[in-house]
C-alpha cells in the first residue's frame, strides 16, 4: 500500500487546504513520496476534481478550519483511516482585502479566522495525536508575516500571528517529539493569486523586487515545506522559512 522508496514511506499526513494551489502540490509531493494522506478543504467542487488523480493512499474530506469539531475529526480521520499522524500541513488560507479606515469587523474576523485561528486549530488537534510519540507540522504563514501589503492589515497581521504560534508551538511540543515549523512564500502562482498573474503591469512591479526574476510554482513551496516534516529536519523546530525568490533582502532600487 505505500511507495516504500520516499521520504514519507509507512508516515501518515494531514494537508488542511490541500486541494489547490500550495496544499495540492504539497499533497501530490507527500504522495509521491510514500505517504497516505487525509486531504482536507472546505470546497467540495476542488476535492471533486483532484480525488480521481489519486489511490487508496489519499483519503479527500470536506472541512472548515475555522470549526473546531470539523478540525478534530479532519486529524482523527487520519487515525482512523490509516492508524496514525506524523505529519500535519496546515495550508488553508485567503483574505477580504481593505484598508484599516474601511475594513469591516466581518471582513476582519473572516481573514484572521482563516488564517490564524484555523492553523491554531490544527496545530491544536494534530498535536494531540502526536505528543508522545513524535510528529511534524509546518504551518504555511506569508512573507507578509515581515512585509505589510496595502489593503492586507488583516492578512498580514494573521500571518505575523502564524509565525509567533509556530514558535510557541515550538516551544510547547518540541519536548514531547513534535516539531513545528513554517513555510513563509513570496508570490507564488495559484488560483488565490490569480489576479496579480492577469495584470501585466502588477506582475512587472512585483517582479521587480523578487531577485529570482520569477514568481514561485506552488511546487517550489511544497518542496521545502516536504523538507520541514522529514527527517532531514528532525533538528528544526520554530524556524520561519522564508521561501520568497529572494524578495525579502530587496533593498534599495538599483540606481
Ligand atoms: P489556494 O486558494 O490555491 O488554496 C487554498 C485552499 O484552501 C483552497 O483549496 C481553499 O478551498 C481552501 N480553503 C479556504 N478556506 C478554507 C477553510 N475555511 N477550510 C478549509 N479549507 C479552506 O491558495 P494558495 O495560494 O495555495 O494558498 C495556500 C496558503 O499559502 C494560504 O495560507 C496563503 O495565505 C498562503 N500564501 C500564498 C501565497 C501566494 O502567493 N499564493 C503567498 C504567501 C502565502
């Protein structure tokens, strides 16, 4: 039943928000990779179209981050289906835009529930599989954890949010086997981002300041986040890994 020849031969992992962008390539990498996988996400229609792509290692499920229970049972489906949990990715995320005069209290609570209090839910709930036993998370947070964004105060401030919880999880979890980690990207290209990809002139001023001259695949954030749940790094544990094309040490424009 597993690829005994990867990284994640006999482990078992969670994706939360994995049926697109980021948390598909990370779940197609953990699958080439040996692993069986509980795929998680609140669109029906996206886990519809990517459950065909994959064997009886891939369990896809419905699930709203922001809810409690939906995210206990997200984490014990894996346990359930396939006896443990090694690894959990908790990817979903979005915003409602707005600048800080204009932003409704509801835009607001949508944004940091998403983004911030979702990945305290997983970490919440795949830790209590974990602890004791060992096990690796890697929440995906945002350059813009570093970086304000226009119209993005609620955004950013979730994803600054993603990095301090990842470092307290550290400190908490790392005792009892569990490490956590995150991932913060740069621009990368998928359907969350559409947008930027549309308008050539807001594509040209964000590539002048990536030094890689590109914008990321969601499979250049899958790889090193793979990398933060194997065991090439069972000695990383509250590192933030910013995997931004180089944007975030852009200084001064070239003169
Ligand atoms: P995406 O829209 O392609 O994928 C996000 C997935 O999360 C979708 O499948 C969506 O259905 C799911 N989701 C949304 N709300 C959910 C909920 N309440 N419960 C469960 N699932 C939910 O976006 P992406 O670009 O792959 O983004 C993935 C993560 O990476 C997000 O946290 C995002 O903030 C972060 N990120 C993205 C970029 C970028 O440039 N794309 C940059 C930095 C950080």
């Amino acid at each position: 039943m597993t690829n005994g020849t990867g990284r994640f031969a006999g482990k078992v992992a969670v994706v939360a928000g994995g049926a697109s962008g980021i948390g598909l390539a990370i779940l197609r990498g953990l699958h080439r990779e040996g692993a069986r996988v509980v795929c998680g996400d609140i669109s029906q229609e996206r886990l519809d179209g990517i459950a065909g792509e994959f064997d009886e290692r891939v369990a896809c499920t419905r699930v709203d981050v922001t809810r409690e229970a939906e995210v206990e049972a997200l984490m014990a489906l894996a346990v359930e289906r396939f006896d443990a949990l090694d690894c959990a990715f908790n990817v979903a995320g979005a915003s409602r835009p707005g600048y800080i005069v204009d932003l409704a209290e509801s835009d607001w609570d949508f944004t940091v529930d998403l983004c911030l209090k979702g990945v305290f839910l997983g970490m919440k709930h795949a830790a209590r599989h974990m602890l004791g036993r060992g096990g690796a998370i890697v929440n995906i947070a945002s350059l813009n954890a570093h970086v304000p964004m226009h119209a993005g105060a609620a955004y950013a401030s979730a994803k600054a949010g993603v990095e301090m919880l990842t470092r307290n999880g550290a400190l908490e979890m790392t005792p009892d086997g569990v490490r956590v980690n995150a991932v913060l990207p740069g621009l990368v290209e998928t359907p969350l981002t559409r947008r930027h990809f549309e308008n050539r002139a807001a594509l040209d001023a964000f590539l002048a300041r990536i030094p890689a001259g590109r914008a990321a695949q969601p499979e250049d954030i899958a790889a090193p986040a793979l990398f933060l749940a194997s065991e090439e790094a069972r000695y990383v544990s509250g590192a933030s890994l910013l995997v931004d094309g180089g944007w975030a040490v852009t200084g001064y424009p070239d003169m």
